[in-house]
C-alpha cells in the first residue's frame, strides 16, 4: 500500500495496527492528511488490508505500511518527508520478567523516535502515547479519597525502588511498567532540553481506553487481546458472567485520544496533557448497555445495578481541564461510548453470536 499524492502532508504513525492507532490514523485522514504507518510483520499488514474500515483510504492511496520489526533500527523509510509522527507503538507485554526489559524497549524506542525525526526538516511536530500510568499512585481507590490528577503528578516509585522488584511480587510487572512511563517521558523531556528540536514533542497521557474497536473485524480476534480490552469485552460475555471490578474510575474514548494526538501536533505543543472522557465502572457500562439495547439483554451480565459510582464514593479523578482549554477537547460521554460501541459490535457480528461463544479455553 503507497500513499501517491505527494501534495497532501504525511503522518507517520507507528503500531499502526493497534487499537488506538487506528483512530489517531482515521482522524488525520479526515483531516486531510495521508498515512504512513509502521507494523512489526506482513501479518499485520494483511489484517490491515482485509479491515473494511481502511478500505476506502487504502483504494484512495491514502495509507502506506510499512515493516518495521524494531524501532531502534534505521527509520528513514518511515520518516522521510512527513510532516507529523504519532508514535503509540510501545511494549505491553506484562509477562516480562524484570525491571529492564519494561525500561529499555520503552525509552530506547521513543528516544530512537526523537533523533532519527532530526535527520528531517519537514518535521514539525511529534505526539508521544504515554499513559496514566506514568501518573499514577498505584494504591486503593478508598486510599485516595478526593485525589485529583494533573500534569504535575507522577508515578511515585524510582529506579531503585523497581530494581529490588522480583517475579515473586505479583505487582511487580504493573509497577515495572508504570516506572517505565515515567522515566520514558523523563528520558524525552532531558533529550528535548539538551537537543533543542525544531519540532515540537506532546505528550498525552490517557487511563484505560473504552470505545468502538475498529481493529477487530469479528467476534473470532477477540480472544488473547491485552490492555484495556479484556475486562471491555467481558461485558458481552452472557448474563451469567462476573462483571469485573474497574482497573481505574476513568476512562477515555480512543477517538478522543485520537483528537488529542491530532491537536496537539497541529498546535505545535510542547506540553504534557491528561486525557480522560467520563467517569466509569464496568457496571455502568453493562447499566447503559441494558438501557440502550434491551433487546440484546441476553448478552449484557446483570452484575449489580445499584453499585455506587466513582464520584458517590469520591473516588480520584483525573482533571481534564487543560486538555480542554489548550487542545479544545470535547469529550465523549460514558453514554455516547456504549452507543458507539455497541454499533460496532453490531456491524462485526457480535450479536448474531451466542453470548460468549467466541472464547476459546486456554
């Protein structure tokens, strides 16, 4: 696939096919921009070709991919004559097994990103994936009653700290890579004041992300998914089954992730911003689900109804404000992500599906 109008800018977008990555690439296309975007493998490529959300863009000669088994290598192909990066491609692999194998492919890879993007003038803008993560105190909710997030909060934990960890921790891999952002976002900030760029370098930071889940074409891919998505999908999984406990209290919608990626490298910012759409539980989920389509009630869980919210217990939240007055987001609502979401699943086959029946027992 090649982008062949050369008179449109170009965006490169790395893990192009992720789950975020698509909509930052969506939102750049409808804004006239042409997507380049890297892949570790042919197999990636082909899911891709084979995604009727891309078809359009791909018969248009608007997206190129390009195999980029690892960013640490030459990126010229990737880099050469865009105008904006949008690097999301990171590591998630929570089997890792020590401190070091979450710090090095996460800051090594941005930092890659970074120098090689000074080799090109027409690059003037790059936005970096971090996450909330790089933020957050890792303890209770009902130990941090009333705690708001800003940009100015950060992971509390150090690299002595993360050394001592060891696989007998059950923790540990979360923390490991909570401290991973952290110091990925330190090691940008320390290149970016020792280097000068031309280009300007965001950051956004978002918690677990809930929305419609363009990457996926069928029921079938829905099993051995990471991140955010496991505990998402539960919640089609039948009447019978367990509504899980939140990872966080809020959330954010990936196409408000993705308007954020694009606003910050159209408005050149060199800042740090927090980005989260609603206030959640899982139950209010499967509670709106249940509103919105009683007819697909078979497939909702039934969980508990009446469970108190984030904000009747004065849960932490995450302060927006910025985001808002510097990147003019308007974020969607927990209302308008199920609606969306259950859309999505509707046009893939979901519900022409017995509840559940896409699992496959490890």
């Amino acid at each position: 696939m090649s982008a062949t109008n050369t008179s449109r800018p170009v965006v490169a977008i790395t893990g192009l096919n992720g789950y975020i990555a698509i909509h930052v690439a969506l939102k750049f296309l409808r804004e006239g921009y042409d997507v380049r975007g890297s892949v570790r493998s042919i197999k990636s490529i082909e899911q891709i070709n084979s995604n009727p959300v891309w078809k359009e863009w791909i018969d248009k000669g608007r997206v190129q991919v390009l195999v980029v088994p690892n960013l640490e290598g030459d990126l010229t192909e990737l880099l050469k004559g865009v105008e904006v990066i949008g690097h999301l491609a990171a590591p998630v692999d929570m089997t890792l097994t020590s401190w070091e194998a979450f710090r090095c492919p996460t800051i090594n890879g941005v930092l890659s990103i970074l120098k090689q993007a000074t080799k090109f003038d027409s690059i003037k803008a790059i936005s970096l994936m971090s996450s909330i993560a790089a933020a957050f105190n890792p303890v209770s909710n009902d130990q941090q009653i009333g705690k708001v997030y800003t940009e100015a909060d950060y992971f509390p934990y150090d690299e002595e700290f993360c050394k001592t960890l060891d696989n007998s921790n059950p923790f540990a891999s979360v923390l490991w890579y909570c401290a991973a952002k952290k110091y990925s976002e330190f090691a940008v900030k320390d290149w970016i004041v020792e280097n000068k760029p031309s280009f300007s370098v965001a950051t956004l930071c978002p918690p677990m992300t809930y929305g419609p889940l363009l990457h996926l074409t069928s029921p079938d891919q829905f099993n051995g998914l990471n991140g955010s998505q496991p505990g998402w999908l539960s919640l089609i999984k039948g009447k019978e089954s367990n509504v899980p406990e939140p990872e966080a209290t809020m959330y954010a919608d990936p196409r408000d992730v993705a308007e954020a990626f694009y606003q910050a490298a159209i408005e050149r910012k060199n800042e740090r911003y927090l980005i989260a759409s609603d206030s959640y539980t899982y139950q209010m989920f499967v509670n709106e689900f249940g509103k919105q389509r009683p007819d697909l009630d078979a497939y909702f869980p039934l969980g508990n109804p009446s469970a108190p919210t984030p904000e009747e217990q004065n849960f932490w939240i995450i302060d927006t404000s910025k985001s808002v007055k510097e990147l003019g987001l308007k974020y969607h609502t927990l209302q308008e992500t199920s609606k969306d979401t259950l859309e999505h699943y509707e046009q893939i086959g979901v519900f022409k599906v017995a509840p559940g029946s896409w699992i496959k027992e490890d």
